[in-house]
C-alpha cells in the first residue's frame, strides 16, 4: 500500500506547490486507476467509493507516522468530495 501512498503523497505536494490546493475525490480514483494503482483487493479504485475515502485517511496517517508533517497535512488539504467538502470529514 506504500506505493497508493506515496502517489497520493506526491500528487497533494504537487497541488500544493503549484497552488491549485484541491481536487475532488473521483479525480484522484480515476489517476490511480489509469496508472494501474489497485486497492488492497487488487481492484480498480470506485470513484465514490469508501475505499478511496479510506485511502486518503490511511495516507495521512502513513505520512504522519513517518514524520512527514507537510506531506500528511497536504494529503489532508488537497482532496475534497463532490460537495467541495474535505474528504477526511466524510
């Protein structure tokens, strides 16, 4: 799961450094699924499901827990749902 991680990690520093600061959920399923990037499952992500939800909460956890304190409040800044809501309060 590191590798779901990491790109969810590289993408929010890229929203953040290029100051486009967010980008709705089913974006993010879509990138991981035409990069080939599966859930624990081995599936493609849903873009609306509580997988992807998930991921992005388990994220900012990895990242924090790594001592990666820009990552993880980027992560927890950059994805919003489709009521432009961030995801982590779903």
């Amino acid at each position: 799961m590191s590798k779901n991680f990491d790109f969810l990690g590289d993408l929010a520093n890229a929203l953040k450094k290029n100051d486009w600061s967010i980008m709705h959920i089913s974006r993010v399923a879509e990138l991981l699924n035409l990069n080939g990037i599966k859930n624990k499952r081995g599936q493609k992500y849903k873009e609306s499901g509580r997988g992807i939800f998930k991921l992005v909460s388990s994220a900012y956890t990895y990242f924090s827990k790594k001592g990666d304190k820009e990552t993880a409040t980027n992560v927890a800044s950059a994805f919003t749902n489709d009521k432009n809501q961030h995801v982590w309060k779903k």
